[in-house]
C-alpha cells in the first residue's frame, strides 16, 4: 500500500481494534479520545471481542462498537462462518478512512485487506503480509519503562499526532442501570459513598494473587481502623474461592471490627465500575478490576509480583503499587517462579507493606 501524510481534516470515520483482555482494551480508551478530539468530525468505531465490550461501552467519543464472540467457533463451521460474514458486511458498510490496531493480532491485517481504509497503522510486526498490509507502522516491542497508555498513543504518534494531556485519561462510562443497582446494594448494606474500602484481591491468573491469609490480615486491619469492607470477584470458581478463603480465616481470628459484605461474582462489569467509584480506596492486585478503579478515579493500592508495574501499574496520579524489594528478578513476566504458578515475590510480601500503602491514601 502507498504511503500518505496523514490528515485528520479529511477523516471520516475510524476502526480502532483491540482484541485482548479487559485491561487491555480499557486501556485503549485514550486512543479513542485523541482522534475524536483531533477530528471531531470524524464517527469513531471499535471492535472488541464480545466479553470485553463493558469496557468501552458508552465511551463519549465512540460512535459504533462491534464485537467478536469468542463463542462463534463453537457453533459449528456454518454459523460461524455467517457470523464472520455479517461483521465484514457491517465494517465495509461503515467505509473507513482509518484503521488503527492495536496488537499484533493477524485478524487485524486481514481486515485492513478486505476494508480497504486510505491509511492504517499497526505494530511493526513482521515483513511479507503482514508490513504490506498497513501504511503506517509503530513498535511492536513494548518498552517495559513505558505505561501501556502511552504505548497505545504510538499508533497516532506514528501517523504525527501528538496526544495531550487531557487525550490520555481513561474514560469508563458505568451506564444509570449499573449505577442504580449498586447504589440499592450499598443503601441495603448500609454503606454511603466515599465510606468504604473495595478489596478485589483475585484474578484471572493465579500467580498474580497475593495469599488468602495476608489477604485476610490486612482486611482485619484495616476493619479494625473502623473501614467497611467490600469484597469483589468474578463469578469464576477459582476468584470465588479465593473470596472464600480470606473469611474463613478472618471468621477463624474472630476479631471485631467494621463490618464486610461479600459482593464476589454478584456484579458485572459496569457495575463493579459503578461500585469502586464510590469506594474510599481500592485493593487489589494486577487485573482488570485495578485498571477500572483508576480509571473510575478511586485512589488505588496494587499488588504487584511477576508483572510489570511500570507497563500495567495503575494509570494516573495518586495511586501506590506495592511490590517486593527483596526479589531483585521481578517483574520476570512469568507464570511464577520458573513457571510454577506460584510467585516467590507475593507469597512473602509482608501485610505491612502493603498496609503503609493504604494508610498514606487513607
């Protein structure tokens, strides 16, 4: 494809893809921001697979959001191939000038072949298909000193835009229906705005988690400073045990404090949005539910082992990542200690540490 100088005068309507995790497609969001700012006039489009669309549904500068369901090759080769067929139809319909991916995702440079948009930027991958797919190219190789919001952005710096301040916010609209159930939730409860911590010690990846019992300790003291607590999880068995494990050993210490309602696998995406928008502070370790807090604005205290923090650390300013000094080899990026699932870095990291955290937010 010809290279052209990029002008957003002429823009028209814009793909921007990202089919990753929660986090990851949330994090994208700024993207979103920049080209409707850069051009307002522009209708700006994403596509998502199906599960991680909470997380840019509503998105005040986004126009249309397709998805793919990751269900589809279950359905058999007939139905999926019709289903694929309608996504091309409704993206060629939409005519875009721009297509920006975000992953190296090879779906993405198909699409850029069958949309055929006048310019498309995607990671500097790899040459044959792949670099005579897109017009425009920027690193593919993440800098682990830079936060993956900013790596994002390089797909516009790479077209001679430069993003401002206001443009790298993370924007995540909850929607009046998520807002409304969790707001009967904390009146049931008891529970006012701003009056609470929200602790969202899972994720989807076990060596990720700090343990149940340091959990449960710090639950106990920071309940014990008269701080109601909320837990979270996803409806997932493992998350849910997790939950599970840190009140049975904090019903075994018997202490008494502030009370603590377990929310876990009760709420949905937009609804644990609407729920740590109005929490004191949020606690957890490296997931999606961080990514939403900060983005919601709630001062944050995160965990972090194997994964990089500097890369996926809570956006924005005001919020406190706890890690281990003792573990010179993090973030190692791996699934534990030589691939265990078991990661040396939390497994040992004291409740005071992370306790001293939540006390300077507090």
């Amino acid at each position: 494809m010809p290279h052209e100088v990029f002008s957003a005068a002429g823009l028209r309507r814009a793909l921007v893809i990202k089919l990753r995790h929660h986090g990851d497609v949330l994090l994208a969001a700024p993207v979103i921001s920049t080209l409707k700012r850069i051009a307002p006039q522009c209708e700006v489009d994403a596509l998502v697979y199906a599960d991680t669309a909470p997380m840019l549904e509503g998105h005040p500068a986004l126009a249309q959001l397709h998805r793919i369901d990751r269900n589809w090759k279950r359905q058999g080769l007939r139905r999926q191939g019709g289903a694929e067929w309608r996504l091309i139809r409704d993206l060629r319909a939409r005519h875009y000038d721009l297509v920006v991916h975000l992953s190296v995702h090879t779906r993405g440079a198909w699409l850029v072949r069958l949309l055929r948009p006048r310019r498309s930027v995607a990671p500097k991958f790899r040459g044959g298909f792949w670099a005579r797919s897109f017009t425009h190219f920027y690193p593919a190789q993440s800098d682990p000193q830079r936060h993956t919001v900013d790596t994002n952005l390089d797909s516009l710096r790479a077209l001679g835009v430069t993003p401002t301040e206001a443009d790298q916010r993370v924007v995540l609209v909850p929607g009046a229906e998520a807002e409304a159930r969790v707001g009967e939730l904390l009146a049931r409860h008891g529970v006012g705005a701003g009056g609470f911590i929200h602790v969202h010690p899972a994720s989807r990846w076990a060596f990720k988690c700090w343990p149940a019992e340091r959990v449960a300790a710090l639950c106990d003291a920071l309940a014990a400073k008269g701080w109601p607590l909320v837990l979270t999880s996803a409806p997932d068995a493992a998350e849910k045990a997790l939950i599970g494990d840190v009140c049975a050993v904090r019903n075994s210490n018997a202490v008494s404090s502030a009370p603590t309602f377990d929310l876990s696998g009760q709420l949905s995406l937009k609804e644990l949005a609407a729920l740590t928008a109005r929490a004191r502070l949020f606690v957890g370790v490296d997931s999606a539910p961080m990514h939403i807090a900060a983005a919601m604005g709630t001062p944050v205290v995160a965990i972090f082992g194997p994964s990089g923090d500097r890369e996926w650390g809570p956006w924005g300013a005001g919020h406190r990542v706890v890690a281990s000094p003792d573990h010179p080899c993090r973030p190692c990026g791996m699934a534990g200690c030589n691939d265990s699932k078991v990661s040396d870095c939390l497994t040992t990291l004291p409740v005071a540490q992370v306790l001293a955290a939540c006390e300077e937010l507090l």
